[in-house]
C-alpha cells in the first residue's frame, strides 16, 4: 500500500486512491464543487487544486491518484492563490442573493467563498442573467446561481435513468435545460435539489418559508400505510426531515459529513408527506460516515421493491404502481417539467 504525506501527516492508503480520499483518511479536507463519490470524477471545477512535490501545475486532487512517497499540500500559498482564482472565476456571474437564496446555510458556494473569495469583486461588467425558467411545480430554477458543476445532468443520466438535461449552449452563456419540451415522471426528480451544491435548484414548496440554521433535522422513514406507490417509497423514503416547532418545512435525502446524499429519495416522500404521523423517526440513523460510492438506481430500486411487494402479495391490493423511470409523458407539473414556463 502507498504511503503518503499530506500536510505533514503521514498516511498508508489502498493503491489507486485519489490524493482527495487519502486527505480524507488523514483527516485533511480539500474543497469540492463538481466531485460526488457517486460519479466518476470530471475535473470540472478545479477547486480541489494541490500541490504535488516535484511536479510543475498543481493538480486536481478529485482525480489525481496517489503514489508511493508523495508529498502533497493541500493548504499552502499557492494553493490558497490557485482557489481564491478559482473562486473569483464562479463568483464573476453569480448574484450576491444569499439573503434570500434558500440555500444560504447549506452552500458550498457560500461557505468556501467565506474562505477563498476576494472581499471586493474586481468585474466591472455586467452579470449574465437568463430568463426565470422552471422544472414545474416542484423544483425551482435558478440558472444566474449555477456554477456548472454538471452533478445534476449525471445524476439525472446514471441514477435516474432519465437523459433528457444537459449543458445547453456555450461559455457563460451555457445553461442547464432540456433539448425537448416534456416532462418527465421519474418520481425521483426532486433528487436534483439535494445534488446541487449552490442554490440553482431548491425546493419550490419550502421556498422563502424557513432558513435552514432554524430547522431541527431529524432522520426519519415512511410509514408502509402512509405510502402511496410503495414501489417507489419502499427504498426511496429513508429521509431528513427539517422540522421547526414540530412542523415539517421539507424533506430532503440524509446527507454525510460531506453534504453527500446517503440514498436517494423519491418524490412522494419529498413532496406529497408534511404530516408527521406519516413518519417515523429513526434517530439512531447513520448520517457521519462518509459516502464512498452510489447508490443502485432508480431503476433498481423499484424492481427490487416490486418483486418484494409481489412476493408479499401487497402489490395489487389497491396499491398503485408506478410507471418505469423512463416512461415520458406530456403531462405538465408530474416529476421534472423541463418547459421553458414563466415562473
Ligand atoms: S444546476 Fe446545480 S447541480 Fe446542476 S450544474 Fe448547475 S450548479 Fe451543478
Ligand atoms: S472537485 Fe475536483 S475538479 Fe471539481
């Protein structure tokens, strides 16, 4: 096994890890944006620039694999330079709205441009703003926040089953949209939300209601009774709810240390349950240890609840089934419109 030094610590690491994961397990964290464990990583932000002893460009330490005696600083004056870059860079279009953004508390944005982010912005020319677009009534779209990390088009593609987003146009004027006017009922669409790491998609229903630092979060499941398609629920509903004086103000995946989605949720249990009878809390849930890889998707999950519901005879009895994850239907405000609509 690879030994390797990182910020002075020495650490014994499985061969082929990436310098991002060793620095995890010696305890040292290098920023993220475009990385999640459950994707192969693209190296489209460049945020988690290190320095490599003995080699010239920093390198990215999402994608960079360790070897046997390197020495790596993840917290130097070049580094510290490269990222405050990096950070003026995403920063140049993004809309100082933390105030009223939902996701100012959660931000990745937010939180390492406390760190990294120049105190007076240097641009002197107008922001790029597109016009107000939805995802339906469930997700809204905020396209003057995204940083282009591209998460939700491969979660959308590798976990959803569904491949109809994706980076359209070019430099800044590239937005996340749909190539065709449809929608699409994955059921598990409100997935996008917690994979963004900025505020470009949050949820519609909690929008302007609560500020997430005053919410309780408490990891709970759905109850069987209270499931409407079960297919979908079984797997799809082990949960973070955000309370506030006990009432429900939204349900999101449980994430890790790394704001990491544990599992994905489905759309009923995200949307369609603000009762708290219809939960049951599980307080003792993991929710530190880090996430290393995905999940199965959606697709599987729903053959392996149906065959289960099947075998225990619950399937027909007045349940209703879900449609495969990539039956696509015109109807509006079902999943992930992806229209052009006014808000
Ligand atoms: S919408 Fe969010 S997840 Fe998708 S590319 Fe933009 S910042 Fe990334
Ligand atoms: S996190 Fe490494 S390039 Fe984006």
């Amino acid at each position: 096994m690879p030994t390797v030094t990182i910020d002075g610590k020495q650490v014994e690491v499985p061969d082929g890890l990436t310098i991002l994961w060793a620095a995890r397990k010696a305890g040292v964290n290098i920023p993220t944006y475009c990385y999640y464990p459950w994707f192969a990583p693209q190296g489209n932000c460049r945020i988690c620039l290190v320095e490599v002893e003995g080699v010239g460009k920093l390198q990215i330490g999402c994608q960079t694999p360790v070897r046997d005696g390197m020495v790596v600083h993840t917290n130097n004056e070049r580094v510290f330079k490269a990222r405050r870059g990096v950070m003026e860079f995403l920063l140049l279009h993004h809309p100082l709205d933390c105030p009223i953004c939902d996701q100012a508390g959660e931000c990745d944005l937010q939180d390492y441009g406390y760190k990294y982010g120049f105190p007076v912005g240097r641009n002197r020319h107008l922001r790029r703003t597109f016009p107000k677009t939805d995802y339906g009534e469930k997700i809204s779209k905020e396209m003057n926040r995204c940083i282009h990390c591209r998460r939700c088009i491969r979660l959308a593609e590798d976990y959803m089953g569904v491949h109809h987003i994706g980076m359209l146009n070019r430099g800044d004027h590239s937005e996340i949209g749909s190539y065709i006017e449809a929608a699409i009922p994955s059921g598990w669409a409100g997935n996008v939300i917690d994979i963004c790491p900025v505020g470009a998609l949050t949820d519609k229903k909690m929008r302007f209601s609560a500020r997430v630092w005053d919410l309780e979060h408490v990891p709970a499941r759905l109850k069987e009774s209270a499931m409407k398609d079960p297919v979908k629920c079984r797997y799809g509903s082990e949960a973070m709810l955000g309370l506030y004086r006990g009432k429900i103000y939204r349900v999101t995946a449980r994430m890790d240390e790394h704001r990491v989605m544990k599992s994905m949720i489905c759309d009923e249990a995200r949307f369609e349950h603000y009762d708290l009878d219809d939960w049951i809390i599980e307080e003792d849930a993991d929710i530190t240890t880090p996430v290393e890889s995905g999940p199965r998707p959606a697709r599987e999950l729903e053959e392996m609840a149906r065959k289960e519901l099947e075998e225990e005879g619950k399937l027909n009895g007045g349940r209703v089934e879900s449609p495969p994850p990539s039956e696509i239907s015109s109807a509006p405000g079902t999943g992930m419109d992806l229209g052009r609509q006014t808000e």
